[in-house]
C-alpha cells in the first residue's frame, strides 16, 4: 500500500466535471484507490464518494493505493491532479 499528498490547484476544485476525469482516471487501474480529506475516506472510483468530501482549490488530499499497479495509479492521479485539471474547468 502506498499513499500520497497532493494539493489541488485548479480554481474549481474536482467539482463534476474534473471529478468525473478523476474517477475515470482511478478506474483504469486495477488496484484500489481512496481519497482521503481530513477524516473522511471514499473510493477513489465512485464519483459520488469523491463529489461527497467537498475538495475546493488549495485542498491538500491524500490519495491511497493498494494492489499491483498502486505506484502506476498514484504517479498518473497526481500527474493528472496537478496538470490535467487545470484545462477541464
């Protein structure tokens, strides 16, 4: 199992749209990945769970991966959470 820190930057947040690439992203991987923001940890693949806890501009959330391919999802999340993101708004 590995995790990760990453701030999210894009001026809206993972509102609908960003959070739908988001969880298409997570579910190209075959490991389980969660999102993890203050107490409240939801599955990285399900759109509600990640709609649910609300993550706004300059939120620092901790993605968790666990199975075969967990550094692939982790390194490809954050790449997309840092970069992609901020053209889909």
């Amino acid at each position: 199992m590995l995790q990760r820190d990453v701030t999210v930057n894009n001026v809206g947040g993972l509102h609908a749209r960003p959070a739908t690439f988001f969880i298409q992203k997570a579910n190209s991987y075959k490991c389980s990945i969660w999102v993890i923001k203050d107490e409240r940890r939801v599955n990285a693949k399900s759109l509600l769970g990640v709609l649910s806890i609300g993550i706004a501009q300059g939120m620092t959330i901790t993605l968790v991966a666990d199975g075969e391919d967990e550094a692939e999802a982790l390194e490809g999340l954050e790449t997309l959470i840092k970069t992609g993101l901020t053209d889909l708004i």
